[in-house]
C-alpha cells in the first residue's frame, strides 16, 4: 500500500477551479502526496474553459449540469454521483472550495463515507442566512462537516473561532485568488483584448459584473437605470459589462441597455480576457465575490452592488465600497470616484488584504503537518508581509 497522502479535490463552477488551481498545481508537485481530482461540472462550460486554461485534467467527470438546474437536482446529483467515487478510492481526505453546492454536497457525500474534509476559504459570513443565497448556508454547514478550516483571512478565522472551532483545526493560509491571478499575470500581454472591446483614445472603463439571485429583477433594473446615466453624464467614460448566460439577468441586462452610445455588452469572458479588462478599467462595479479579492491586487477601485458582504477587508481597507442596488448611491459614489483624484487615488491602493501568492504552499504544508508529514504548521499568512 502507498504511503502516500491521498487528497481528493472536488469542484464544479468557474470560481472554484480558478481557487482550486495553484492547490492542486502545489499537490501534485509534492512527491509525498497522491491528488485525485474530480469536477462535478455544475457549469460545464465555464468550467471547462478554466480546466484548459490551468492545464487541469480531471480523473473524474461527474457532468452534473442540467439545463434549467435546481438547487435541490445539484446537490442530489454531487451525492449521487460522488458516492461511488469515494467509495471505490478512499482518500485521506477530500478538499472542497468556498460556497457553492458543489463544495456543501462534496462534503456531505465525504462526511457519509467517513472520510475527512478540508474547507479552503472558510470562515466567510454575512450573519444573514439568506444573504446570499445559498451560499451563506452552504459554508456555514460545510464548517460543521470539515475538520481543516483553511481561512483566508485572520476576519474568517475569528469568525471561526467565535462558533466554537478549535484553533488547532484553523490554518491562516490567504486566499488562493491571489495565486491564480499572479500565474495569470505573468502571461497577459498588455492592454485590453481589443478583440472584445475598442475604446477610443483618452476613454475610460468602467467593468460590470452583476449576476447574483438576490439582484435579479428590480435590483437589476435599477442597477442597469444608473449605469446608462452615469455614462450619459461622463462622455469620456465607456462602460464594459459582462453579462451573465443566466436567462435572468439577460431579460433585464440587455433590452435596458443594448444599442446605447459608449456601453458594450459582452457575453462572459475568459478568465485572462477578465483580468485583462480588470487591469484595465479604472473602476469595476460588481456583486462577484471573487472581483472584490482580485481587484485590490490590480490597484482598481469597487464599488460593491450588494447589501453586504462575507469580504469586508477589501471595504475595511478602503479599496471597496458596499453601494447595493440603490441606482442614487451608485451615481454619487461612482461619480465622485470620475471627479475627485484624491479620493480615486485613495481606494487605487495595490496592497491587497486578501492574499501574498503563498496560499497554495501554506494549504499543502497544512495537510502535511495535519497528517504527521510536517513537523511544523505553516506560517501564517499576515497582509502586507
């Protein structure tokens, strides 16, 4: 029998195979550890593109997507189908990532087979169980199944800590967004994909990306209502918005502001397409949990299009501001960003509060001192370090 670590990393969205990535990459590059990796394919093509993009080749392909899908026919399908794949291989451990329902059912379906599980990005709360919606719930009941909590931030592990996990089950590891944008980074040629957008000289972006439940409908409405004034206001701003395949989002997005002078609509981008645009823009308007961690690396300022929010480091920080949907406060705050250098210039900061690169490495050290492989725990990770 191998005396190798067995770690089974399962994920299923584009978020999480971004996330999941440099891990897996610091996995399989450890002579003592044996990585199988398992994707659900909650969103097949999106996740796909990223697979592709990391060189990610997955032993196990669930291909749970269903056109239409619902929450209850997710979670019922990860069970289904990971069940049999932890029975058959037994690993030491199964690793699932952040909020979705693929990472709650993973750890579910490892919990039924006694097999450990590992939280990478735990610890997130808005102390509103439905907001959002379901990811909230889903981390709070994968923290009661995992056994290794990997916070991100020293905010997630006192949350952690204050609903009675034990300190010696909590790594400090950062957050692997920050990984994965830096491998990015070194590949990107500069500028915008002119390919996706031509903006005229002198012309400044504004990038949107809006797509969560508890914004469709009025909030959406409203949001688009604010985005076409402040474009009309401001004739050296263009706006970029990638929008969402959600049927949802495209009912709304796309008859209020198609056609309009100086706005693109783009149907969804590829992850370095995405961070091209983010390096670019000079302000992103977002509900995206993972565009609130990444832009603060990229020295762009956010405005937050949610009423809260599980990342208050990057507003605690100053290079984000929470301005929900109501269409007054995004023109007054976006427009003060537009006009005032001085107040830009302070939430343009490159310090980013929420990763340095070296979570990956602090994760697999972690595993490996869990599993007596490592004498020592990994250092913590500390912002600005």
């Amino acid at each position: 029998m191998s005396s190798k670590l067995h770690v089974m990393a399962v994920f299923g969205t584009r978020p999480e195979a971004i996330k999941m990535a440099p891990v897996i990459r610091a996995l399989t590059e450890d002579p003592g550890i044996r990585t199988t990796c398992v994707v659900t394919a909650q969103h097949r093509e999106m996740l796909d593109q990223v697979l592709e993009l990391f060189d990610l080749k997955p032993q196990v392909d669930l291909d749970i997507m269903r056109a239409n899908q619902s929450l209850a026919g997710i979670t019922s399908r990860v069970l289904e189908g990971l069940s049999p794949v932890l029975e058959r291989d037994r690993p030491d451990l199964l690793l699932a990532q952040g909020d979705t329902s693929t990472a709650f059912a993973a750890g579910l379906a490892a919990y039924y087979h006694k097999v450990p599980v590992g939280h990478i990005e735990a610890g997130l709360r808005t102390e509103d169980r439905y907001d959002p919606f379901p990811e909230e719930m889903n981390r709070r009941l994968l923290t009661r199944i995992a056994e290794m909590q990997f916070a991100p931030t020293a905010w997630a592990r006192q949350n952690l800590l204050e609903e009675g996990v034990p300190a010696r089950d909590i790594y400090l590891t950062g957050n692997t967004v920050t990984d994965a944008l830096r491998l990015i980074l070194e590949k990107l040629p500069p500028g915008p994909p002119q390919d996706l957008v031509a903006l005229e000289p002198g012309q400044r972006m504004l990038l949107v990306e809006t797509h969560r439940r508890e914004n469709l409908g009025a909030p959406m409405r409203e949001i688009c209502e604010a985005l076409a004034s402040l474009v009309q206001d401001f004739p050296d701003v263009a706006l970029v918005f990638s929008v969402h395949r959600n049927p949802r989002v495209r009912e709304v997005v796309i008859p209020a502001l198609q056609g309009r002078e100086r706005i693109h609509l783009l149907d969804p981008v590829s992850y370095p397409d995405l961070v091209r645009l983010m390096r670019h823009s000079c302000l992103i308007l977002t509900d995206s949990g993972g565009i609130q961690e990444e832009a603060p690396s990229l020295g762009v300022p956010v405005l937050v299009l949610r009423r809260t929010t599980e990342r208050p480091e990057g507003i605690q920080s100053g290079n984000a501001l929470l301005v929900g949907t109501d269409g007054q406060v995004i023109r007054r705050e976006a427009a003060r960003l537009l006009q005032e250098p001085e107040h830009y210039r302070s939430m343009s900061q490159t310090a980013s509060p929420y990763g340095d690169g070296q979570a990956a490495r602090r994760t697999v050290e972690a595993l490996l001192h869990r599993f007596g492989k490592r004498a020592t725990r990994p250092e913590e990770f500390h912002p600005g370090s």
